[in-house]
C-alpha cells in the first residue's frame, strides 16, 4: 500500500498553465498586488513593533533591578543617615 502524499507533481504543460493563470488574475485584477503585499506588511508590521516594545520594556526592566540593587546596597552602608522609619521599624512602646 502507498503512502498518499500531500504534493502533486506538476508537469511543465501543468506549471506552464497555472503560470499562465496566475498572469490572466493579474492583468485582469490588478489590485491584488496592492492588496496582496498589504496583507504581508501588517503581520511584520505587527511582529517589529512588539518586539521593539519588548526590548524597551526589558531595559526598563534592567533599570529598575539595578536601581533597587542600589538601594538595598546603599540601604546598610555605614555612615549613611537612615529615615526615621527604618531605625524604628518593629520597635512599638505601647506605654
């Protein structure tokens, strides 16, 4: 038993007339090109601007990670005043 296969083979008559048919559409339609490479530049379209937003969106992210990474390094050097908040956190006289 033979496996069916999903592609056909064309003969050169075959090729020669789907080119011709192709050709006809155009001629006949010429809107299509148009249509045709609009219908192809708003997927890539779409694909560039996500990943353009995607790589903003990763350096912001980078930013602030190196941003709190400072704060917490900086948080517990000596010789750096402290807000009034943190020397007292979890110290409540309930006098």
């Amino acid at each position: 038993m033979t496996k069916p296969t999903s592609f056909t083979t064309l003969t050169p008559t075959a090729l020669a007339a789907h080119g011709a048919a192709w050709r006809t559409l155009i001629h006949d339609n010429p809107w299509l090109i148009p249509a045709t490479v609009a219908l192809e530049i708003l997927p890539a379209t779409a694909i560039i601007h996500g990943f353009w937003k995607n790589r903003q969106l990763k350096k912001q992210l980078q930013i602030e990670r190196e941003r709190t990474k400072q704060l917490r390094i900086n948080q517990y050097r000596p010789g750096v005043p402290r807000p009034l908040t943190q020397l007292t956190h979890g110290r409540h006289s309930h006098d």
